[in-house]
C-alpha cells in the first residue's frame, strides 16, 4: 500500500455537517465510477446507484432518516438488485453477497469523495418504506445504506482507534485476544 493510500484511507471520516454548496455532477458521477469498480463476489454488480440531488427530496428523504444530519447537498442511495443476485450467485448471493458488494462499492465512494475534497456520511438509520417510495423502487430493488455527500462545513473528529496488538491474531485465535472490557 502506497503511503498516498494510507494517509486517504486515514483521512476518510464521517461528516455530518456540510456546506451549503452544491456538488457537481461531474464529480458526484466520478463517485459512482470508483463504486462500480469494488470488488464483487462473482463479480455479479449487483448493485445499483440513486443520486439524490433534489433539494426538496432531499429534504423529504432526511424527515425520515434519523441517522442523517447536516443538511447534505447530495443523498445517495446504495441499492442492491437482490433478484439478479440471486440468479446469478444462489441464495448466498441474493441474501449476503449483494450486500457485501454494495458496502465495498461505498468504501470505494468514501474514500474517492476525500480525494476530491467531499464529506460522507454512511446512514443505515432510515425508514425504509418511506424512502423506498419517495424514490419509487421496485420491490426487487433493496435500499443497502443511504450516503450524504457534500463539502464538509468543518474537519470531523478523529475517532480512537484500537491497536493492532488488541484486533489482530496470526493462524490461531489466542484467548488473550478477547476484548474484556471489564478488565479496562
């Protein structure tokens, strides 16, 4: 891993509070292109992008989200098309893979979006009915996660991070690796 990677992935931080500026399409389309190039389990893609940009979807789509926050310029919608996973990958496929997929395609979004200067914000707390229709999905179309995109109103915070020597273990799991907080 180059150390330009490193430092990007480092960098990556939730942002929950925007600017008020829109983001360009060229740049929101440069988005979608570093998701569809994720890895994907038989390489199957299920996944499939809505870029909400809609002030008023927008605005629509958050009253019903209340993990979402700061006002973003740009909700995106990560779906997966669990249907057309499962034909082509069996049960596993429509039911696990296309969801792995579709996060590997947001940590691709994440990670290009600080590249370009853009905040993001991972979402799983919405009210999946609601924004089902407010986008107009067919039933076959399942909502993975929600992502706000926008320019950052400030730096996000730096969350701690536990050492390696607390998460990693070579070829066989050692009982010191249990994570007992109760011994912190």
């Amino acid at each position: 891993m180059t150390d330009d990677l490193l430092t990007l992935i480092k960098s990556r931080r939730s942002c929950r509070h925007f600017q008020d500026k829109a983001v360009p399409v060229h740049l929101l389309e440069t988005l979608i292109d570093a998701g569809r190039f994720a890895p994907s389990a038989s390489n199957v893609q299920a996944w499939k992008f809505c870029l909400i940009t809609d002030p008023d979807l927008v605005r629509k789509v958050d009253l019903f989200s209340p993990g979402l926050s700061g006002k973003p310029p740009v909700i995106l919608a990560i779906c997966s098309d669990r249907d057309y996973a499962g034909k082509r990958g069996g049960i596993a496929g429509g039911e696990i893979l296309a969801t792995i997929d579709a996060s590997m395609a947001a940590e691709n979004i994440m990670l290009e979006a600080v590249s370009l200067g853009l905040g993001t914000c991972a979402i799983k707390s919405f009210h999946n009915a609601v924004v089902r229709k407010l986008l107009n999905l067919p039933p076959k179309i399942e909502i993975e996660l929600l992502l706000t995109i926008g320019y950052p109103d400030s730096d996000p915070h730096i969350p701690k991070r536990k050492p390696l020597e607390e998460i990693l273990f070579y070829n066989k799991w050692k009982e010191d690796n249990i994570n007992d907080e109760s011994n912190q």
